[in-house]
C-alpha cells in the first residue's frame, strides 16, 4: 500500500496552508482533492456550462459548485482544486479580538468557547495575508474612481456614524506587489511559479468573482499555497473523492478514496456515477480539510472506527451569520442614483458592527455581480420590461411607414434605462449569530438541524442597519425573498467537529488535533466553535498556519529528543528514533464518597453515601518519555459521574501518575488528579491516589484497584491539596469486569507500537515485582 508522511483531503483554505507548510518542511505529502483543476479561462460562463457547474457525482456532475439545502437554511460551498477560493469574494479579515469569546453560554445549553485568542493568531494571520497578497481595493486610484457602490458605503457610513473600512482582498489590481495598480496588465509569476501555466492579468472590475475569474486576477489557493505546495514536493490528485478513514493497524491511518472520471464532453451516455477505485493510501498524519460539509460528514460516516472521539461531534454549526437583502432604486433626492453593482470585484468594502449594547456583533458589506446578472434583474421587473416592449412595437410600425431602418434608438429603448439595475446594490451582512445547529446523519445522508430563531436578535440589529444604509442612500429596503420563510442561505457554514479544551468541549485541541487520536487534525471550517464574524476564509487559513506549526515542533521535538531519552533509559528500551509512540487506555472505577469528610479512610455510613464514578481514557502521548521520566505522567481525559457534583461533567484537565515513589522505597503511589466544572460552574478537583505498597502478594488486587479520593474545592494544583476545602472522601474501585474490558482497551499509535505496548506492560510487572517480591527475613 502507499505510504505517506502526510494525507491531506481538500484543498480549500484549511487543506492548502497545511500542504504547502508541511511539503515545504520535508515530509512528503498527497492532497486528495475531489474536484477539478480551474485554469483561468475555464470557468464556466455560458447557460449550457453554468447548468453543468454542479457538484453530484451520483448524477454525472462534477462541477464548481455543491449546493445544499437543509430543512431551515440552504448553503453554497466549493468543489475544486483551491475550493472555496475559487468562488469566493476574497474578503481576508481578521477576526475581531473581542469575538473570541470565552464560555458564552449557548440558549439550548452549552458553551462558545474559543481556546485560541486574537494574540495566538497574529503572527499566522501576518504570514498567510503576505502569502495571499492580501490588498485593499485601490479606491482612489485612476481608473478606479468610478466604482459608485464602494463610494454608496463610504457616504451612507458617514451619515450614519459608521465604521466603514476597505478590507484586504486578495485580488492582484497590480501586475506585481508594490507597483501601481492597472485594469487588465499581466501579472509577474511568484517565485514559486504559474500552477497552470496559463497567464494571469490584473483585475478588470468585471463582478464574476463569485463565479470563476477568468482572468487569474483573484490570488485564489491554486495561485498561491497550492502552486508553492507542488513546487515543494506535494502531489496534488484532482477529482479524488475520499471515502473512509480508519486508524491503520501500528498506528497512523488509512485513507480509501475512489478517481472520478467524468463524462467527456458532448458524450450522450447516461448521466451515472464513473469511478475507479477504492484505493487505499496510509499515512502518519492526516489533515481533515475538506469543509465543514466535507469533513463533518467523514467523521460521522466513520464514527465506529474511532471510537474515542468526542460526543461534541456534529456540534457548533453556525452560518457565520450569512444575510442577503437589497437595496434598490437608490434616489439623491429625486434623480436616481447610480451604484452600478456589476462594476468592482464583489465586494469592496465593509461596515463593521462592534459587539455592544446593540446586540452581537456583525460586518455588512457591499455584494456585485456579473454584468449579465443586470439584464436579469431588468428582465424580472415585468411590468416596465411589457411597456417597453409594447413601445418597441409602436416605434417599428412606425420605422415601417416611415420607411427608417435604423434600429438602434428603439433596441436601446427596448433594453431601457436599466435604473433598476443601475441604481440597486446587494447587501451582504454576516456576524456572530448562535453556533447551536447540529450536523447528523440522516438516512445516510448529512442533515443541518439549524434554524435562524435563536439568533433573531442579531439578524434583526443586522436588518435594521442595512434599512437605515437604504433610507440615507434613498432606496427602498427589501429582504431576500426566502428570508419570508425565515430561511438562511449561507456560503460560510461552519462548526460540526470544533475545536476545544478538552474532549468534553470539542472534537479537536486548539492545534486542531482530534482528542484521542493523535496525528488525526481538523484543519477547515468545521474546527471553528462558533462564527468567526468576520469572512471567515483568513481565520481558518491562521488555524491551519498555527496547526502546522505546531505539527512541525512536535517532530523535530521527538527526533530531538528520542536520542537524549535513549542515552538515559534502561535495557529494555530499544526506541527507534522518529515519532513518539503513544499509548493509551480507557479506566473506569466507582464507589463512593460522604460529603462532609475529608479523610478517605474513615468509616462512613451508608445514608452519606453517594455514588462517584469516572471513566477516563489515559494516553503516554509519548510512551518512551513517560516511562523514562520518573513522574511517569499521563494525559487523562473524559468524565465523572455523580449527583453530588450535578451528574455527569466533562474533565477539562486531567493528569495520571503511575508509580510515582512514595514514603518508603517499597511503597509507589497511582495518583489521579481531575479538574472540572460541576453543573452550577464551580470548579471541583477529584485527587485519589491508589497506595501500593509492600506485603503479601495476596494485597496485590486490593492494592491496585483502590483509589482513595478527595473531592475538593477549586481546580487544585498538586502539592496544594491540603491547604484546599474538602468536600468529600471515601474510596472508589475497578471491578473485575470492568478491569477486564479494560484490557482490552490498550492501543498505540507510532511507529513504535507492539514494542511499546511490551515496554509499558514490562515496566508496569517491574514494578509490582519489585514492590511484593519476598524480602529477605520477610
Ligand atoms: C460565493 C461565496 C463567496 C465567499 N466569499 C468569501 C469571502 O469573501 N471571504 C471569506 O473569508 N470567505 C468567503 N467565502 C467562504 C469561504 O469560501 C469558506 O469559508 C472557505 O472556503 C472554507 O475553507 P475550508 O478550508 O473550510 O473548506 P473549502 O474551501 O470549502 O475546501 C474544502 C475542499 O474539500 C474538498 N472536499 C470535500 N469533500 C471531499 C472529499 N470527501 N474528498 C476530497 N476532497 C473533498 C472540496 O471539493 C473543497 O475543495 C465565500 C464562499 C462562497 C461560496
Ligand atoms: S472582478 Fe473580475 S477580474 Fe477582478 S477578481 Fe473579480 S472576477 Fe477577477
């Protein structure tokens, strides 16, 4: 089977960053793309190809755009090498500071929690914008003057007291960075080259960015981090359509993707489904990065084959607050206005909405079109488009009498002033609406539970403010058609494997690391754990900056390490340098505790009994340094149970120690420390410790499967537990069965596995060797 250092499946925002970082780092690295290659020049333009640009395989399309539509809210995503890039409106904003939002409860329950800040994502933030080439529109310039719906913003901000902005885009208006800016100039090829081989020129105003740029104007991925990528080693597969995902067998996964073929053009064989395949790929890193679509409905459809991931799976999902209206027949006193919304890249400016005492905060931004998208809004307005046309009539019969056969000034009447057109201008507002839809599967199929009631206050302070934008620009105010239903369309879905702190919180760390399962990351929009606000294309690449990074110390870590490790460790270990290999294994114990003692050993009757239980999963996230340290501590991860405490929480932090030396040299401790929230939000530790210690071996059992446990007050630090209130003690224990089902739950994951496994089990009969062999005169 082929192996790689690194899978990576898609290569939008999320998916791109992730190849280029890690290809350019030495690894070697496959994306698994299901869409196709767009050179530009190729994107789709005339009816019979735009009826074709859609994504349903099933049906023998393999088009640019994937549409959905859910029971309360429809949504627009990408297919295609650099996916959302391709089509979107290349706004790159930062997320507000203050967005990132710590444990603000959620209507149905629950937290948005960011576990990352403005602070961390900076110096990511700086990185991918130079990458992108991220610029502000070139109001000012000459030639540049005349886009009338950036200059509509400016005024109706400033008569309103708004805060009115030129974000960056990443839109070349300029043959190269730095020199001035030029309609249609061709573009100087980057450094790391032309990933088409199709030359680009500047930007030529013309509105399609949402449908393709023929031009290469837009520095979408395939410009940009997929070409630097490829330049660097990574092998970029097109229409390949990943299927399933597994931990491979010794660790790292195992990847089955089928090879679309689609149907050629002008073939009139049946529309079907045209495959080749499955393949398998394995890997010892594999970057989630197909969406929050794409990847959500991957780790559902393949729940059972990672058993510990968290129950936040399918979480979080927010439309990022997406809103369309319109603003049309803008009047400066009684003559129209013009706004001409088919002139500019799409969107040029944004009026930004700070959190506050007017509700959560939002960005509404102007929206354009294609040109020929003013013909069709000419051609919906029935009622002048007839009178016209009965005009054209009268004026030809006449022309024929009159024996005049020039037919200009009548086809310009027929096609008529194009006020409506003219002087009308989308609105685009998104924000931080209420990130409580779920993504679940139904009847196999994904499914968004979602609906806009929750954050009705926010699409209201939204409404209300693109209404006031209409009344000072002299227009009327109308809702998108579907808002009537109270329905949503939007191209900003988000959430459904977020990041969190723990496994109780999210599906992955802040690294994008899913809980449980190292090497598995989340690098897209699903990670997100609530709207970003903001366009949120510039905060998922960030992430996926930060996550590579990350990925990368980690590796260099352990190959630093392993050889210093190795120097200090016994003969048993043999580690061969490369990636940690980690261990891990699930425990649950239960018994109970009284509330009111502090010592575990005191008698207590059974009417100040409660029950305690816990059930943990234990992970060496590096089983050569865990055993080689002589703290021998693991990550412990997952919940308690009990009604003293509200019943069941999540642990947000959680450490193990095994054998850790206690009062006299044959005496070793298990400690167990938890750290959680009880259900009224105030924080608890369980510290236990099981007390292992010399005599006869017949104490063994008893021995190793006590633990004596105090439930304290506050998140206590070791070291501190006697200065800390007790607010309850007693014991808890493995039963017998349960210590047999967890046997069965050791794993590794590493290059390292079997041996690692036989190094833990060797090291863990050690040391109860050495604590209950007969002593001497014993
Ligand atoms: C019309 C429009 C305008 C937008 N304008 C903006 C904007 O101005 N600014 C902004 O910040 N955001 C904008 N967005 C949103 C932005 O495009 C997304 O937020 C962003 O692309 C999400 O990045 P991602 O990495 O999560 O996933 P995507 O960019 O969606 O990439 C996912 C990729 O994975 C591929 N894939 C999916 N499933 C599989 C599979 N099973 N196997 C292999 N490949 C798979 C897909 O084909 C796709 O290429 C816009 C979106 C649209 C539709
Ligand atoms: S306005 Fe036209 S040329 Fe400019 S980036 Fe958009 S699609 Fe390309």
């Amino acid at each position: 089977m082929e192996h790689v250092d690194a899978v990576v499946v898609g290569s939008g925002f999320g998916g791109a960053v992730a190849a280029y970082r890690l290809a350019e780092a030495g690894l070697s690295v496959v994306v698994l793309e299901r869409g196709r290659p767009y050179p530009p020049g190729s994107f789709p333009r005339s009816p019979s190809e735009l009826g074709q640009a859609f994504w349903d395989p099933r049906e023998g399309l393999h088009g640019l755009f994937d549409v959905w539509s859910f029971r309360d809210c429809d949504s627009v995503v990408s297919s295609g090498l650099g996916g959302g890039s391709l089509i979107y409106a290349n706004v790159l904003l930062r997320k507000e500071e203050s967005w990132f939002v710590r444990d603000e409860p959620l209507p149905g329950g629950g937290h948005e929690s960011w576990p990352v800040t403005r602070a961390d994502l900076d110096p990511h933030y700086d990185v991918v914008e130079r990458m992108i080439g991220a610029t502000p529109y070139p109001l000012g310039h000459p030639g540049y003057d005349d886009t009338l719906k950036t200059l509509a913003m400016r005024d109706a901000a400033a008569e309103l007291g708004l805060d009115w902005r030129l974000p960056p885009l990443a839109v070349s208006f300029a043959p190269s960075p730095g020199a001035e800016p030029g309609l249609g100039l061709p573009i100087v090829d980057p450094v790391y080259g032309n990933a088409h081989g199709v030359p680009r020129r500047t930007c030529r105003l013309c509105g399609e960015c949402d449908i393709g740029c023929n031009d290469g104007a837009k520095n979408s991925l395939d410009h940009t981090y997929l070409a630097a990528a490829r330049r660097n080693g990574a092998d970029l597969r097109t229409l390949h359509e990943v299927r399933a995902i597994r931990p491979s067998v010794g660790g790292g996964y195992d990847v089955d993707y089928v090879e679309h073929m689609p149907r050629a053009e002008n073939e009139d064989r049946p529309r079907r489904e045209r495959w080749t395949g499955p393949h398998t790929i394995s890997c010892d890193r594999l970057v989630l990065a197909a969406g929050t679509y794409g990847t959500t409905s991957l780790l559902l459809k393949n729940r059972a084959r990672f058993p510990r991931l968290s129950e936040a799976l399918g979480t979080r999902y927010s439309g990022n607050g997406d809103m369309l209206s319109f603003l049309l027949r803008a009047k400066d006193r009684t003559r129209t206005r013009p706004i001409n919304a088919s002139r500019g890249p799409v969107i040029t400016s944004a009026i930004r909405l700070a959190d506050g005492d007017e509700g959560r905060g939002a960005y509404i931004e102007d929206g354009g079109y294609p040109s020929f998208v003013d013909f069709l809004v000419e051609g919906a307005s029935v009622g002048s488009e007839l009178g016209r046309a009965a005009r054209f009539l009268l004026e030809r019969l006449r022309g024929i009498v009159t024996h005049d056969t020039n037919l200009s000034a009548e086809i310009a009447g027929l096609i008529g002033p194009g006020e409506l057109s003219g002087s009308s201008l989308p609105l685009l507002g998104m924000g931080r609406d209420v990130p409580d839809g779920e993504l679940r599967l139904r009847d196999g199929r994904l499914d968004v539970v979602w609906t806009a009631e929750t954050s009705e206050e926010y699409f209201d302070r939204v409404r209300s403010t693109m209404r006031r934008i209409s009344d000072v620009l002299g227009a009327e105010y109308a809702d998108s058609p579907s808002w009537r239903r109270k329905r949503v369309m939007t191209v900003h879905p988000l959430g459904g494997a977020p990041m969190g702190r723990h496994p109780g919180e999210g599906v992955c760390d802040a690294y994008g690391e899913v809980f449980g399962h190292p090497g598995l990351y989340i690098a897209d929009g699903a990670a997100m754990p609530g709207p970003v606000g903001a366009n949120p294309a510039l905060t998922i690449a960030a992430l996926s900056d930060r996550m590579s990074t990350r990925i990368l110390e980690n590796r260099r870590t352990a190959a630093l390490e392993v050889p210093r490790a190795k120097a200090a460790v016994p003969a048993w270990d043999a580690g061969s340098p490369g990636d940690p290999t980690s261990l891990w294994f699930v425990e649950e114990m239960r018994g109970s505790l009284a509330v009111g003692r502090s010592d575990p050993h005191s008698r207590m009757g059974t009417s100040e009994a409660g029950q305690f239980m816990f059930r943990l999963t234990i992970t060496a996230d590096d089983v050569q340094r865990f055993l080689t340290e002589p703290e021998h501590q693991a990550r412990a991860e997952g919940w308690i149970e009990a009604d003293m405490c509200g019943g069941r929480r999540p642990v947000t932090s959680g450490w193990f120690n095994l054998f850790v030396p206690g009062d006299s040299p044959d005496r070793r401790e298990m400690r167990y420390r938890l750290h959680f929230w009880d259900s009224e939000n105030r924080p608890r530790t369980l510290a236990g410790w099981k007390d292992v210690h010399h005599g006869p071996p017949t104490r063994l059992w008893l021995d190793t499967s006590t633990l004596y446990a105090r439930l304290l007050e506050g998140h206590v630090e070791e070291g501190a537990d006697d200065d800390a209130k007790a607010i309850a003690a007693g014991t808890l224990h493995i039963l017998p069965t349960d210590l047999v089902k967890m046997l069965t739950t050791f794993r590794t994951a590493g290059p390292d596995g079997p041996s690692s496994l036989a190094r833990f089990c060797g090291f863990f009969l050690g040391e109860l060797w050495e604590i209950y062999r007969p002593r001497h005169g014993s």
